[in-house]
C-alpha cells in the first residue's frame, strides 16, 4: 500500500495517543449542550476551547457571532497556489437525558475497555478532533502543513444548524476551499469505513386544526360540532398509505428512480434485519413497496409525522371536544424534489383534506434540500485512500438517510466536493445514553485525517 | 300562580342570597378535579365541606370510601309514611386547562356582572348548593322538613362515576327514595327552563399505539420503521365519516330511530343556528347526516376524539419517529346501545386497522349506559310547578346528550322518577376556561328547590 503520510508524522501520531486521548478528556468534559439554554455560555466555553487550540497550533481565527451560539473559524493558509481543505465538525452535543441510564456521568469522560464514554465522545468530539491531532502531528514534525487548511466548527448541528446558511453566504470568501471534509457519522459496520456521498433532504412542517374558540363539552356539542382532532386524522391518515407511499399530488413527480448500478450495490452491503429488528425492538420492518429497508431508508422520499397533540392527554377522562389539534410532519426528500416546491404541494393537498367546520394553518419550521456529491473526483480518490490508510481497508459507498443542514450550505457557497466521513462504530449510542468512541478509531481516525490531507495536498 | 313555598321560607331565601353567595365562594376555592390525582385530597376536603354542611342543618350522614373518592351521604327522615326524596350532585369538577385562558384563576372565584366564575360554579357546586340552600331555609323558618330527604353526593362525576355503582347497589336501603332529583344542567335557553327526560350513554376508551421501543432518528429510519402516529392517524381517521356516521360494524345495530312526534317536538323548540356558531367560533355546524343539529347532539349516537398525542408537541423540530402515540376516543350511546357489546366491536375493529409493526392496546376507561325516564308522572308535574314559581316560565322537556352515570345507578337501585333539572345557562362555560354561574340562577334555583321539596311532599 502506498502511504501518503511521512513516516516521522506517522511516528509522533502513535507516540502522542495518550496525549491526544487527555486533551479529548478535557474537551469532553465541557456540557455544550445547544438546544438548552442554560448551557449556552458552557456552549461558548466550547467554542473558546477550540479556538485556543487552533491558536496554539499557529491558526489564525475568531469567534463569529450569530443570532445563536458562535461559529469558530480559524484558518493556516501559507500557501497561494494550493489546494485548500475546510475541515468542518460541531462542538455542540445533544442533552444526556435519560441521565439515569448512563453507568458512568455523561461529561465525566471515562475510558472502559478501550472506549471513551462520555456525551459527545463520538458525535463529534472525538471525531473532529482526529483533525486537530493530525495537524498538530504534521506541524510537529514539518512546520508547515502541505496545504492550506480552514477550520469551521459551528455550535448549533444538533438543533438543525439554524444560523449556519447565513454565516456561510455571509463568508463566502472566508469558507473558500477547494474541498470540504467532514467526519460526523460512523462506519458501515466495525469493520467496514464508508464514504457517504448522498443525503436527504428534510422538509419539516406544522399543521395546525382549529375547532371551536374553546374546548366544549362532547356531551352537549358531540355529533353537531366538527372535531379538531379528527379533522387532524383524517388528514394526516390521507398523507400516506400502508405501502409507504406519500399520497401528496405530485410528490413523486422529480423523484429520479434509484438507478440499477446503484440497487445492486446496496444489495451487495450486509444488512442483518433479525438484529435491527431486535434493536428497535419493532415485530416488522416496513420499507416502502418495491423498495428494500435500505433503499427505502437512503435513497427514498419519505413521511413521518414527528408529533402529535390535541385535547386531554392526562390520566382517566375529560369529555371535550378540544379547540384544536396539531401535528409535526416532516419530509425526508431526495435529490431533484425542491422543498419549496414539496411545501406548497403539501399545504395545498393538506387543505384539500381539511373537512368542512374546522380552520388548518400550515407552515413550515424548517427546509433542507438533498445532495449528491460527485464519486469520482479527485478528492474522493484521495479520500478512499486515507481510509485504507488509517483503517486498513478500502471503503464503501452509501447514502445517508439524515440530513446535514451545514453541508447543503457548504455546497451552497461553492465547495462541490464535500467528504463525509465518520470514524465510528454504529454502536456508538450517539444521542442515546452511553455514548462512546473507540480509542482505536481515535488513532486510526487521526492517521485518515492526516492522509487526507497529504493526499488533497497533490489535487491542483 | 299557586305557590308551594310557605312565604317565611320564601323570604329567608331572599334575604339569604349574600350568606349563600359566600358559602358558594368558600366551596369553590377547593379544587377538587377527581381525574388528577395530586388533587385527590382537595377532593376529600370538598366532600368533608359538604358533610359538615349537611350535619349543621342536622343531617345526619357519613363519608363511604370506595377504590375511588368517598361518596357523601347525608339523610334527614324524621318521617315514617312521608315521601323521601334524593338529591344527588357532584362535588368533583373537571380540570381548569387551558389555565392560561381564564380571566381569573379557576379556583379563585370571582364575582363579576352577576355571575360567579370558578370552575365548578355551574357543574355542579353552584347548582347542587341550590339545594342546600332551600332546606336551610326551609328548617330556618319551620324547624323541619315536610317529607324526607336524603342527600347523595359523589366525587367523580367527572370522571365517568366509575364507583357510584357499585357503592349504590351496595346501599340500596340507604339510597332509597320515592324520587331522586338533581340539578346538574342547564335550561334550553337563559329563558326557557327545561326539564330532562332522557341521557346519551358514553363510552370512554383509550387507544394505545407502541412503535420501536424507543424514539428514532426518522432520518435513520424514516421509510422503514413503522410510525406509531401515522398508524394512530389511520386508525382514528377510519373511525368515522365526514357525514357523521361512525364506521364501526355494527355500531348503529340496536339503534331506534327518533320517534316521529319527538322530532317534531324538537323541531318546534326555537334554535339559533347563527347564534351558536358565533358562540362557538366555528363557521359551520356539521350534524350526522340526515338529522338535526340538536337530533344529532341529543338523541343520535356519535363518536369524539378527546384527546390526542405522540412525539414531540415542544416549538421547533426534533426529528424522530416516535416510540409511542395515543388517544381517548368516547362513543355517545343511545337508548338500547348496550356499552359492553359496543366496547368489544370498538376493539375489534381498531385492531382490524392496525397497520403491520406497531401494537396496539385497546383500554375502556369508563362506561354508562343510555336512560329515557316517564315524562307523565306526578313527581315530573310537581318539578313543572316548583320551576315556574321558581324561573316564572313552565319548563320545556328535552333530552340531554350528555351521560350521568349516577343516574343510572339511581335507576338501578329502583328508583323511576328521576328529576333532570338544570339551573345554568347554556352559556356558562361548563368544561370550559372561564365556567361560571349566575347569582341570578342561584337565587331562581334555590327557590325552584324549594318549591320542589314542598311539591313532593304531597305525592304519597
């Protein structure tokens, strides 16, 4: 195999592991928790963590402001003629809850059994700082990096990345890069690294039923009064149909199907459904008509309705008719499908289903749409590389089902050639209790970071 | 107009009004809402408040425990061959949300432009007081009662009588009464008293679905994992029609149809259509197919979701597929509905639209059954003339479609003549933010009490 790291750079990343797996340590223990606000100045402190960290690597960068948490930006760009690479990772977590399911406390960091357990470790602490390591290891031995490297790290990914769009257009020139990478996401399987090049897109919608200006008696008003949260099923039962088929008008109607080349590759990966079944502990998986559980879940539109509510939802009873009902629906689109497009499509048929005594209101909370990245550039090439590089094996290509708002806006300001990586394992628990990362996909992670960035060193 | 009421009595009413006034008030500051149980002693205090009222009138009487909250009994039977009547009323209410939408704090009564809010005012403290009123006066003025009376209170009303039942078929001795009377309604309108000769029976049933056994990232499995509120949604929506039929098989099956000449009495009683669609803020009123809006609130079986949920119901998104949905669904019962039978084809037919990968449980929470009772009788003739001296207008008969399961444990124990009355205006809120009473009411009602107790006296 050939290698792209320099031996002496390779060396220094074996011999700092325990140096790296402390400052990790240290990270970890910061509970930047984004979506609840009486962390958001432990959420700055991360910030401000990395950003000191940069620095002391000889990055030059701030602290951007946003109407929510700050953007870290920093950047070491010696070069004029070469490639750059924007690294981007978030050093925001999810809330630890349920606390009481977590052995160990979720930022006290703990290493057991190779693996380090705390909130964040994987999703994407640990992950974003394979980066840091790997400069920090180049620096160390060459003092100056093979190329120019930017370094963004938001602190709002795990609540749907809702200021990051407007920075990136308001940065264009600072995010400029020839490619983007990204490791924020796992594996196929232990053993199996992964490229993602797809993602979805998320259109996420509220409807709202309004009955009677009060709730009223289902005695009295029962039978002659239109029900809020009926007139809410039958909407939201004619939004799609048992095959998994979205009922809206013309929802399908830019969906390009999966090509063959690309089914049968997904049918060549592993998929044990017995154990995902068991994992969810679900009796039946139910993909989409024609479709296999990972078409269905990767490569296909699709519906769900995120929550529902209306009317008494206390013990025992409460015989009203409520004033009003509603529903979060959301979208998973893929390439081709606009949101805005899907948005009005979906408001105009949800009022067709509306039935006569009640008012519904729709609006849209939030709006991604899906993305294909190209599979055969150079940087992909490069990438493949440095994963067999630090993993010891080349690795697969799969779409994602999720949808990564921070990636949309990276390709929105120009960067076409987005790698998403993740060092990983599936069974890392992120956003459940127990969460984890192997010290070993730390190390291996570290040495793929470093490739990669000797291999995008050569692109231009 | 012949008077039942010794005028000494009928005065002592009229200059007790303010006394009584602020009996009500102290009553109405114990929030007493059977369904929740962190109020569960506040129910008891209500039910100890009554019992001390009834023993300073020199009742004599006692709390009876059951699984449930105690049941207040009182009697005052100084006769062996003198009628004996029953009042029965609830000291329960329902709960105050949507607490935001009250002017005043639900449990802090207020008295303004004549009336009384607090909820509970109408239903039933104000109106079962009426009659605690009327004997206080009554023993004030003649040291003691023209015929037997038995006071029967019960703690959850509210929630379906689960216990009433069987504590009445347990004391039937205790319970016995030539007739039972309660006042727990309203006219037909402010000017129109109105006597009750028939209930709607109500079926209250929950409906439970689970999905994966704990919530997923619907990006992960959005396609493939079933989703316990859309299979909710099928469900509740496949319930019942836009026409207001109820699609469960069998549902209409053991339904008579409205007799010929009670349509027509109800077709000459006056119904401002306009006016109630202002006063329920909806644009349309929509009754079953083929009947009346008051056909359809009164004498027509039908079917109401009271409540629903699932998910996430917070501001913004979260992007999972929920581990578990639900909803209370009741079912308004006719004569000759049986609520057993109609329970066992609500279950089957749920089960039979649960769609494949979620499990669904089907509870019933509550159940009564319908009641029709003689409109000839004399205790019905003697409730005609105390509602005139007390209201200055003859009642109009109508049946209710609203349930009182203690009615028909009243029926049960054998007692035939039951008095439907109903001293509150349609309009005063009752279920609903901001429920109140007229003192007016109070005062009408207090005398129509009265006049009722001396109108009975003479049946035997």
């Amino acid at each position: 195999m050939e290698h792209y790291i320099p031996r002496p750079v390779l060396a220094h990343i074996e011999d700092s592991q325990d140096a790296y797996a402390k400052k990790l340590i240290d990270f970890l223990k910061i509970p930047s928790i984004s979506t609840l606000p009486a962390y958001s100045g432990d959420v700055r402190r991360a910030a401000e963590w990395l950003l000191k960290e940069a620095e002391r690597l000889g990055f030059k960068g701030a602290l951007y402001e946003t109407p929510g948490h700050p953007v870290m930006y920093a950047g070491l760009c010696p070069y004029k003629d070469a490639p750059t690479l924007l690294v981007y990772g978030h050093y925001d977590v999810q809330p630890p809850d349920p606390v009481d399911q977590w052995c160990t406390p979720p930022f006290t960091p703990v290493i057991r059994d190779g693996n380090i357990f705390a909130r964040g470790a994987t999703d994407d602490k640990g992950q974003l700082l394979t980066f840091f390591n790997a400069i920090e290891s180049i620096l160390a031995m060459e003092g100056k990096p093979p190329l120019n490297i930017k370094i963004v790290m938001e602190g709002e990914e795990e609540i749907g990345s809702p200021n990051f769009m407007s920075f990136a257009s308001g940065h264009r020139e600072l995010l400029n890069a020839d490619v983007a990478a990204l490791s924020d996401g796992s594996k196929y399987r232990d053993d199996m690294p992964m490229i993602c090049y797809g993602l979805r897109g998320l259109l996420y919608m509220q409807i709202d039923v309004y009955g009677p200006s009060h709730d009223v008696h289902s005695g009295l008003y029962g039978g002659a009064v239109a029900n809020p949260a009926m007139a809410l099923s039958w909407i939201l039962g004619g939004l799609k149909d048992a095959r998994g088929k979205v009922l809206i008008p013309g929802f399908y109607d830019s969906v390009h199907d999966i090509e063959p080349w690309e089914r049968e590759e997904m049918a060549g990966l592993p998929f044990d459904e017995e154990a995902e079944k068991a994992r969810l502990g679900v009796d039946a998986l139910v993909p989409e008509e024609g479709y296999t559980v990972l078409e269905s879940t990767r490569a296909r539109p699709t519906l769900d309705i995120n929550g529902i509510w209306g009317g008494f939802q206390g013990e025992g009873s409460k015989t009203i008719i409520p004033a009003q009902a509603g529903a979060k629906v959301s979208m998973r689109l893929v390439p081709d499908q606009d949101p805005g497009e899907i948005a009005r499509l979906f408001e105009r048929y949800v009022m067709s289903l509306a039935p006569c005594g009640v008012k519904v209101k729709v609006s849209t909370i939030s709006s991604t749409g899906a993305l294909i990245v190209p599979r055969d550039s150079v940087a992909i090439k490069a990438a493949e590389r440095a994963i067999e590089e630090g993993f010891g094996r080349r690795p697969v290509f799969m779409r994602d089902g999720g949808s990564i708002g921070a990636v949309i806006a990276l390709k929105a300001v120009g960067i076409d050639d987005i790698l998403m990586l993740g060092w990983g394992d599936p069974g890392d628990q992120l956003h459940s209790p127990n969460e984890h990362f192997s010290l070993e996909n730390f190390r291996r992670g570290t040495i793929a970071a470093a490739s990669l960035i000797y291999g995008l060193a050569g692109i231009k």
